[in-house]
C-alpha cells in the first residue's frame, strides 16, 4: 500500500485531537449579565485548563513533524507497518482525554504520571515505526544512514527526557510539569535532518 | 466520478469517528484537590468505556484498512456506488454510538448485541460494495481474479465470525464480547492480498 | 485560486459534519445494572432522534454528491466564488444543529420549518454558486451546455420539493417530514450528469 | 518540507474549527410537547450564540483565504516556519472557545475583548509568518514584489481595523462588535491579489 493514504488518515487524526482539546476549555458557569471583572476571575480559576491546552497543543505540534519527517524517507507499507501506525494514532488520539485529566487535576500525581506515561508510550510506538520501518526496507533507497540514525535518535532523546520527568515528578509536581512543557521546546532547534533537507532541497532545485 | 474524492471523504470520516471515540471517555467526577487514590480508582471503575474505546479503534482501523485495499483496485464511482458507500460511512460514524452505549452497559446483552449486530451491517455493505464494484466493472481490468476473490472472502470471513460472537453473546455475554476483540486482531496476519501487492510493488520498482 | 483547495476544505467540513451528527445521539441515563428490556425501551424512546441522524446522514449525502458535480465542470475559484461557497460550507456546518432541533422536537412544527428553510436556503446556495460560476467563466470551456443545464435542474428540482414539503408542512408534519426523506431517495436515479460522466470516462480510457 | 503536507494539516484544523462552532449552539431546554411558540421564544432568547456563531465562521473564512493566498507563494517549509504555522493553527482551533465565551456573554466587555485580542494576536501571527517566509527565501523566486507587498499589507489593514475596535470596545461594545463583523466583510473586496491570481491564470491558459 502506498504510504500516501496512511498520512491523509493521520494528519486528519492529528488536526482533530488538535481541534477537540479545545472542547474541554468550559466557559465560566455564570449569568448572562456577570461583571467583566467576575468574568475574568472565573477564567483565571481554570488556568491549568488553559496551560494544558497549550502544551498538549505544543507537544501534538512536536509529534505531528517527527511522524512527518519519518514519512519523508518512507514510501511503502506493508500491514504490519500499518498496524504499528494505527496504534500510533490510537495514542494521539487518546492525548485530549490525558489533557483533560491534567488539566482537571492539575496538582495531582496520578494525572501527571498519566500524561507523562501515555506520551512515552506514544513516543516508544513512533520509535518502534521508525526502526520497524528501516529493517523491513520500506524507507527510501537512497536515505542517507546518517539520518536514519539521527530520525530514530531524535525520538530517543524525547523519550529519555520524558523518563527523567517521570522521575522528577515522585519529587516535585511543579518540576516534571516544567519539564513535560521544557521538552517539546528543545525540538525547536535545527537538528541534522533539517540541514539534510534543505541540502537535498538545494541540490534538487538549484536556483 | 473519480474514486479519489470519494476516498478524500472517507479519509475523513474514517479519521474523525476515530477520533471523537475519546469524546465518550469522561474525566472523574472529582474535586480538583483529590488524592491520587481516589483519582485511580475513579479511573479503574470506568474501565469499560477504556476497553470499548480501544476495541473500537482497532476495528475502525481493521474496517479502514479494508475499505482501502479495495479502494486499490476501484478506478470509478457510479451514482449507486456513492451511494452503496456512503451509507457504509454512515456505519462508521455510528460507531462512536455503539462504542458508548457498549462502554455504559458493558454486561448488557442487548447494548453488545446492538453493537455486534452494527458490527455485522457494516461489515456487510463492505461486502456488498466490493461485490457491486466487480459486477458493475468499476475494478481495474488487471486485476487478477484470486485477488478479487480474496478480497471478498476475507471481509465474508469477519461476516461469519460475528455472527459467531452474537450467537455466543446469547450463552455468555463474556465469550461474546472476547470473540469481538479477538475477530479484529485476527485481520493482523498477511494475506494473499498483502502477498500480492508487495509482488506489484516489486515488480513495479526492481532495485 | 485552484478549485481543489477549496475542494479539500469542502470535503474536510462535509466529513465533519456527517460525523459530528452521532454527538447528538445520547446513551440512555440509566443505570449500568439496566436490563436489557429497559435498555431497549430507552433506545426505542428517543427514536426520533435516530431518525433525524439517518436522514440528514442522506441529505448531506446528497448534498456532497452534488457538491462534487458541480467541481467536475469547475477548474477556477475567484474571491466572489470562495465567498459563496463559505456560505455553503456554514449552512453545511450548520445541518447538525438543525438535526439535534428536529431530533429533539419532532412534532413541532416549528423545528420542522426551521429544518426544512435550513435545506431551502443550503440548496439556494449552491444553486446560486453554479450559476456564478457559469456566467463568469469558472467552468471548464468544453463542459457540454446541455449538462451546464442539467446540473442547475437537478438543484432545482430539489428546492422546488423542499417547498412543496415546507407547504404540506402546515397541512401535516407527518406528510411534510415524509416528503423531506422522500426527495433526497429521489437523487438516487441517475441523471442526464451520470450518462454524461460515463461516456466521458469510456471516451477517455477505451478498453 | 513540502508545504503541501502543512496545508493539508491547516486545512483539516480549519474544516474543523469552523464546524466545531456548531457545538456551541444549544437546544433550548423544554419538553418534547412544547408548542412551536415557544420554541421560537427559546431560540430567539440565544440569538447572541447565533450571531457569535456566523460572525466567527465568516472570520474563520478570511482568515482560510488568506492562508491560502500566502501558500499560493510559498514552495518550502523549514522548522521554524512549521512553528510559526502550527502556532496560527493554534490561534485558529482556539477560535471555538472565543466565540462560546462571546456568545454566552455578549454584552460583557471582558469576553469581547478577549475575542478581539485573540484575533489580533491570530492576524499578528499569520502576518509574523508571511515576513519570516519573505526574508528567509521560502517564497517562490518569480513572486512579484508588489504582490509580496500587498499580501503582507493586507493582513497589516486587518490588524489595525481590530486594533481601532478593541478601542471603540471601551466606549461602546455596540460599535466594537459591530466593527467586529463589518471588518471580514471588507476582506470581500477584490485586491490587487486577486488581479494578480486572475493575470497569472490568463497567462497560463491562454484560451
């Protein structure tokens, strides 16, 4: 089976988790006529709503470009591949049910340890993609080694650090909450599959 | 009528029904300052909606993965396959439904039943659409007659399995729901049509 | 603009749409321990909205359907064009709304009405976008005028039905609701459009 | 990156924000029996839900045409554009919790603001994204400078029309949601974009 079909069912799956977070942001239980200044009390009482937003936003964001990325070198699925990538979208799926439990009990432990398990999870399926997906030869031919490792190495370190949040949080909520929104952001910086695509992209197109 | 815009649409619907599944999972009716305890076991007595969700993605992945591979061979759409097909997307979109009404009454022999009986319906207008495309001639002329064949008889072979599971749901509502997990995963082995296809795409690209 | 982007957002709202309409079927508030017979009674007790779910399921259908007609002949979009197709697209997005009105309210007259002026005015719309589009040059030049004819009439035929069943409206809900299920049946029989679509596809790839 | 796959994911994050909108929209809670009076009155009783409703699909409209006006130029897609892109997008799925606070509370100065100034900050991001396409050569080489010009001036005009809004918002929140709504309808008028689109299609399809 072509690859192409399975990105059109997951970037439909990724742009609707991204759009359904927003459902579990309520607008404040208060009359019609409330004072601006009531209003604005109500909406600051649900701020962990709106941080979880944000952040699972982010962290959907982050996901969504490694699951890109990896399809940039794949151009073949057998049905494994496709299972492994249904179960991948099954966790992104699942991501604003654990926004919507951390950001009702943001202070919580068990709600915490949650979010940070089912994002390793999530992580771990794409790793088990990637490598699954360079052993059965469905990557393109011609993919450089060095980005084949620096692809599954980049999910790596995302899970490291999410294990290192899990541990900080038995110690304090406030630091692996830090770190589960700290993490996504270090993705911003160019890595070396960013420097080979726009090599490549250089070389296919000389201007 | 091009068959890639009726894929668009199915792509869709298929991504979206996936996705509001989570929307039944309901975070607990708690005060934000509960323990962790109390968060777990309000998490652990809602364990059937976590099964029904996760029982249903993978039958939605099973049934779109099979809606695809004949979608592999279809070339065309007439009015009466349109039509043939979108009351097949109308199953789909009903399954969120099933899934929460089986997720609220799990040992409720009538909620498995609807569910297995929507199961069945949906599984047979697969059936029947594959069987409507290869007698009206909108298959691709190439395409070799075991693999038609096969393609009918692996969703023909779900069909029978649950029916299976419906009469079983009469002694033991546990057999029962079992066989429609089980069904599913038995889609996991490679058939002849994944035997096919990769012998297509060899020959296509010798490298 | 290229008329397929617009296609894409199309057939994203139309998916949406037809899925978002299962939201409004709600699980009976019963208790888990319910049995069958009272499970079956609940159900059978909001059949209305059942009913309301399976027909607009159809008439979104149709509505997809002709939408797609239509960007067969059209190759160009201008700003005027993307305008009125917006306004399609929100009486669209707007068709689950009217659904959970009918679906609650059955018998009223009122949420009738308000249904069936929803599908006048969605119907006006896209017959008013294909009469731009003809007379602006946004259609394909070697589209048959016959056919440019035809796909007007098609929608026309529609909204001169929906205001027959807007009129029995005042005589009987029940005959006025019947004939809002009849018409889109009546989309069903192929049309000058389909022998149209045909001829073209067996001139294009003789076998 | 191909900027194709990041459109795929606006356009799917767009379709569904603006039929998200619907969710919001209740209906009124009386009996099944209630008289078509008063249904009317109950409707009637939520027009700002309605009003917010139209208002925030048609921003939602402009705001999709000029995505898509500036993808029209743009060929590549490097790590920080997809962030920049995938922050608008986030701008754009929170637009469904705007228009409910709008709607629930619309003549309360607090939730009109906060609607406003999340447009402001959606137009800044959108304008952000197109001057860090322009300087960073993501833009294709044969765009004609006035045009790069116009497109960026365009979002600018939007940008200050919400800012005088925002203003009159402290005198009046009349004349601010008025301006609200009258703003999108002045995007309605063709510019010097859509010439330049009209030309260009002249030139390639000369007929």
């Amino acid at each position: 089976m072509d690859s192409r079909r399975v990105e059109a069912l997951a970037d439909g799956i990724f742009a609707i988790a991204m759009t359904l977070l927003v459902l579990e942001l309520h607008v404040p239980a208060l009359p019609a006529s409330a004072s601006s200044r009531d209003l604005m009390i109500g909406l600051w009482s649900s701020w962990p709503k709106f941080a979880a937003y944000g952040g699972s936003f982010l962290i959907l964001g982050v996901l969504w470009i490694g699951h890109h990325n990896q399809f940039h070198y794949i151009r073949r699925a057998d049905r494994w591949f496709l299972w492994i990538n249904i179960c991948f979208l099954m966790c992104v799926s699942f991501m604003p049910y654990c926004t919507a439990l951390l950001g009702s009990f943001i202070w919580n432990r068990a709600a915490a340890a949650i979010y940070g398990v089912a994002l390793l999870v999530t992580g771990a399926v794409l790793y088990g993609q990637w490598i699954y997906a360079v052993r059965n030869g469905l990557v393109v031919h011609d993919a450089p080694p060095e980005i084949v490792e620096a692809t599954g190495n980049r999910i790596l370190f995302g899970l490291v650090g999410y294990v290192i949040a899990l541990g900080f949080l038995l110690v304090s909520p406030l630091i692996g909450l830090a770190l589960y929104v700290l993490i996504p952001l270090l993705y911003l910086r160019r890595g070396g599959i960013d420097r080979h695509l726009a090599a490549e992209h250089r070389r296919d197109r000389p201007e």
